[in-house]
C-alpha cells in the first residue's frame, strides 16, 4: 500500500474511492479473497521453508548462513514494500498483484534448481520481490473495504490464512522433504500459484485510487542503503570478519550515514516513502515500536524452532512439522475469538495487553526447553505462545488504522509492515548470530571433556564443527547408529591391523614380525607368540586377545557415541533455548509500550474519525 504524507491534499483525499460505501457486499468479498489466496501463497512458502531448512544446510553444509534463506528474503521484501505500495495507489492494485505472483513463481522456480546456500540466498532475495508485491495489497484491504466496526470480522481471516498455511506448510514441506527432496518445497508454489494468478486476473478490479504523486526514488535508495549494509554487517561470520574489522565497521558506517540523508531527505519529500509526519499520531507510533520489536522476538523464536526438534528430539522433517502446528492453531483460534468479542464491544486495548503478556509467558516456557523435553511439551508450550500471538498483532493493527484519517490508511500500513518485516529481518540476523556462536562454544566444551576420555585413535575422528555444520535431515538424534559405525571403524582399524601383521609374522614373515614386536601398541599376547612360533597356544591366546580387544574397542565406540550425541543435543538445546531469553525482553518491552502509551479509540460504523489525530 502506498506510503503518502499526512498532508496530503483534501482534493486527492476526496479522488479516493470509498469501496466501503459504493462497492456491492459479494464485489468487497470477492476481492477478499482474491487477496487472500494470494497472501496464501506467499505465507504458505514461509512455513515450508522452515522445515526443510535442516536438510537444506546438511545439503549445502551452510549452518552459518542458514538465517539468510529467510533473512535474504525478508529483506528484499521489507525493501521493497514502500515502492510496491506508491506503485500500487498510482496503477492499481491489481497490476501490482500480478506482478508480485509472477515474480514470486519465477524465484520459486530458481530456488528449486539452486546448487549451493549462495544460489538459494540469492533466489530467495527474488522471491522476496515478489512477496512484497502481494503482502503491499493485501494487509490494508480490510481498510479499504470495510468500515471500522466491521472489520474485525474480516481481519480475522488473515490470522486463518497464516494458521492454514502452518498447517498445511510444514505438513506438506515435511513430507516432500522426507519422500522426495527438499527441492520441492519450491516447485510446489507453480501450481498454486497459476490459481491465484488467475482468480486475480478475472475477478479483481484494478482498484487504482486515483491519487497522482511521485515516487519517492531518493528516498527508496537511501532506505536499502540503510538496512542492507546494517544487516550485512550483523550477519556476517564473525570469526572470519571480526566485529572491530574494517568491512563490517564500514557497513555500519554507511549505514548510519545513509540514515541520517535518509531522515533529511524524508522531512523534505512531498510524497515520502516513509512519511515521518505520520509519528506525531501517538496510536501510530506505539503501534510502529511494539510491531518491530514483536516482529524480531516472535520470528526468531520460530524460525530456529524446527532446528530444535530435529537435533535436539530427532524429529524427521515430516514430524518437526507437524509438531509446530499447534503454534497456528492457538493463533487462528485466539485471534478469531478475540475478533468476534472486540466486533461486539469496540473495545480492544486489553486484549492487545493480554496477547503480549501471554506471549511473554511463552516465551518463558520455551526458555526451559531441554534434550529431555517430550513432543508434546514443545506442542503445549508453542500452543501458548500462539494463543498470545493471536489477539496481540491483528488488533494491533486494527488500532492503527482506527487511528488514521482515510487518505492516511495506507501510509499506516504500509510503514506499520515495513517496520514489522525489519523487525523481523533484524531478528533473523541477530538470532542467528546468537545461534552459531552459542553454538560454537557449547560443542567445543562439551567435545573437550569427551576428549579427555576416549582412546587416542578416537580423538582424531571428534571434530565439533562436522556436527555444527552437518545438522542432517534426522538431526543429532538420528547420527546415533553412523556416528558409532565411524568411530568403532576408527578404532578398529589398528587392531585389524595388528591381526593381519600376526598372521604374516606367524607365517614367517619377519618383517612383520619386526614391526610388531617394535611397536608399544602391540598386545601382550601377541608379542608372546610371535616371539614363540611353535607354541599352539601362544597363538590361540594371541587371538583371543585380538578378538576381546576389537569388541571393547566397539563398546568404547557406542559408549563415546552416545556421549556425542548427548553433547551435541545438549549444545543445540543450549543455543536455541538462548534465543527465547533474549526475545523475553524485547516483548517486554512492546508490551510496556503498548500498555502505557497507547490510546483506545473506540470502533464506529464512520469512515473518518476526527477524534484520531485529537480534533
């Protein structure tokens, strides 16, 4: 949606159309949902992802930059919203929907061909183009539409999208990666995206606003050279690029210096992409804070959920899935029951206040997670957190646009998801920078005190970063069997060897014999008989001893399996569990923000509440 200043002119105030007083009930519906499968399909995409992300990095060995696959996309798409939403008043929304699907395919189609985690990023990053073509239209239709008492009841549908699409998406991302490839999470978009590019084609109107304003070029360039420099410097590995290294002080530098021309820039823009006039609405300006620090905690608490119950609990992708669904279900029935109260009452404050608290809470439980923590205490915790999800966002939204005047609407929204999804992309890099370097310091300290009691030829094979590097699609808990395979081979091997230079030096071979007799490894036993050829049971004690060594060399192999194992589920729990104490206060404080500052504006039948800006 278009980002216009708050002194737009009445004359293009009055070119507006007001659908929600000329439009026919089926035509407002109609247009709904072709909005709605639309966003279906970029939010279907988001949750697939998630549960292959586990056998995308041990395909591509790209732990590092796995918070990229979505970080890379969301940045794209958090760029490109304002652009997307001035293009849309100019032209039509239609137009801009269109665009946004067939873009959006066609990276779809690129990521399932990728060969490498740059090629995925990269793809990613276009498909994120697209997405924000889609989501540009579709979070102020209700807006646009619908008078404000009314629209609880259809913003409650967007909550319904995003929990059908959890179902479904991780379901379906599972059970593709699992019995095909992970390769097609991607090719799945094709068809369903062809649908919804056809019901937009044939049943949406252009619905262009009539509105004649520039684009603010200058200010849309500054914009990305503020965000992506910012993240590309918190993003970046930093044991190969230190924080005090010249490249990433110099990403932070330009970025503070494209901010600053930015907010000059912006104060003097007739039509700005980001309209600074819109924070003296106080509704507005809580509602920006409280959207982008819930943004960062709720995302980064999801997005390295699936990592957790892969490598931690040993789900498949399929079960990883299917564990995260009663987190949508909790939002969906929260956010729908919520809905249908605030239609009736007009009051929404407390709910919003509650939602957060609840979401605190979840954050809290999750925090406890543990390698002995059960499906079903992920599920009941998730549920939690979803439930205090489901009220908090959609109504803080429906504040916001209660707020505005109605040439003022799609400025809220536009900023209110610009600054969510750069929430969103912060807390994506920051968490997964928490996450590897956490990570990175739990395995060496576990490993350390495993090294300090296995057999020397099994120090050589323990290697921490194989196991933060090669996160496999059945996780630590599924390494158990190979893992003891490879140690027990390690192991096993000189003890072969040892059997072979036996049987050579018994044979008269006296180089072998040599050798044996030389080396302190050599057994006892094998010494003895080597050195007493003609004595039968010199060598059946040679070989007994050959045999007992290789089956406690086996036993040591599945005892120090078992040990890595535990060291590498606890390492991840440690790591994930981390990320749910830093999202704790960063809700807190979106919670004390709306709690304090926000007004309540009671929902009417009007269109245009006066009462909004203090008039």
């Amino acid at each position: 949606m278009a980002v216009t200043d708050i002194s737009t002119t009445r004359q293009e105030s009055q070119q507006r159309i007001d659908y929600a007083a000329t439009l026919p009930h089926s035509t407002k519906l109609v247009i709904l949902g072709a909005v709605l499968l639309s966003l279906f399909l970029a939010a279907l995409d988001q949750t697939i992802v998630a549960t292959a992300l586990p056998a995308i990095v041990s395909d591509f060995n790209g732990l590092s930059l796995v918070s990229w696959v979505s970080t890379g996309y969301l940045l794209a798409s958090t760029a490109m919203v304002p652009i997307y939403g001035k293009v849309s008043d100019l032209y039509g929304r239609k137009l801009v929907l269109l665009w946004g699907i067939v873009v959006f395919l066609l990276g779809s189609g690129l990521c399932g061909i990728a060969q490498s985690m740059i090629q995925l990023i990269i793809f990613r990053v276009v498909q994120g183009v697209g997405a924000a073509a889609i989501t540009s239209t579709a979070f102020a239709t209700p807006a646009d539409l619908f008078a404000p008492a009314d629209r609880p009841r259809y913003m409650g549908l967007f909550p319904a999208v995003f929990g059908l699409s959890s179902v479904v998406g991780p379901f379906l991302g599972g059970l593709l990666t699992d019995q095909i490839s992970w390769h097609w999470v991607f090719y799945v978009n094709v068809p369903l995206g062809v649908i919804a590019l056809w019901f937009v084609w044939t049943k949406m109107p252009s619905m262009a606003s009539g509105i004649q304003a520039r684009i603010d070029w200058l200010g849309t360039l500054l914009l990305i050279g503020a965000v992506v420099p910012l993240l590309l410097g918190l993003t970046l590995d930093k044991t190969v690029h230190p924080w005090s290294s010249p490249l990433i002080i110099g990403y932070f530098v330009v970025a503070a210096i494209c901010t600053v021309l930015f907010l000059i820039v912006e104060q003097r823009a007739d039509s700005p992409v980001l309209s600074l006039a819109l924070f003296r609405n106080q509704t507005f300006a809580v509602g920006v804070v409280a959207a982008l620090l819930s943004g960062a905690a709720f995302f980064g608490a999801v997005l390295f959920l699936s990592l957790f119950l892969v490598n931690v609990l040993g789900l498949t992708a399929t079960e990883a899935g299917i564990a995260q669904i009663p987190l949508m279900v909790g939002f969906v029935l929260a956010s729908n029951v919520s809905s249908l109260v605030v239609q009736r009452t007009g009051r929404y404050k407390g709910f919003i206040v509650g939602g957060f608290a609840l979401m605190i809470v979840g954050f809290v439980l999750m925090s406890q997670l543990s390698p002995n923590t059960s499906v079903w205490d992920v599920a009941w915790r998730v549920f939690v957190m979803g439930v205090g999800l489901g009220p908090a966002m959609p109504l803080l939204n429906l504040a916001m646009q209660n707020a505005a005047q109605p040439h003022e609407i799609g400025a809220v929204m536009a900023n209110r998801q610009f600054f969510q999804q750069f929430g969103q992309v912060l807390g994506g890099a920051i968490f997964g920078v928490i996450l590897t370097t956490t990570l990175t310091g739990q395995l060496q300290q576990n490993f350390a005190q495993i090294n300090d009691q296995v057999p020397p030829a099994m120090q050589a094979a323990l290697d921490p970063s194989q196991f933060q590097s090669n996160v496999g699609a059945e996780g630590a808990g599924g390494e158990g069997v190979d893992l003891e395979s490879q140690l027990a081979a390690v192991a096993i091997a000189p003890i072969e060897q040892q059997r072979s230079l036996t049987e050579a030096a018994l044979g008269g071979n006296v180089e072998a014999r040599n050798q044996l007799l030389s080396s302190a490894e050599t057994l006892p036993e094998v010494k003895a008989a080597v050195t007493t050829t003609s004595d039968p049971a010199a060598r059946d004690r040679a070989s007994s001893a050959i045999d007992a060594a290789e089956q406690a060399a086996r036993s040591d192999a599945a005892r120090v399996g078992q040990q890595i194992t535990t060291a590498v589920k606890t390492a991840f729990a440690t790591s994930v569990t981390r990320i749910y104490l830093f999202a704790i206060p960063l809700s807190a404080v979106a919670l004390l923000v709306i709690a304090l500052w926000l007004p309540e504006i009671p929902l009417g039948k009007g269109r245009k509440f006066e009462t909004a800006h203090g008039e």
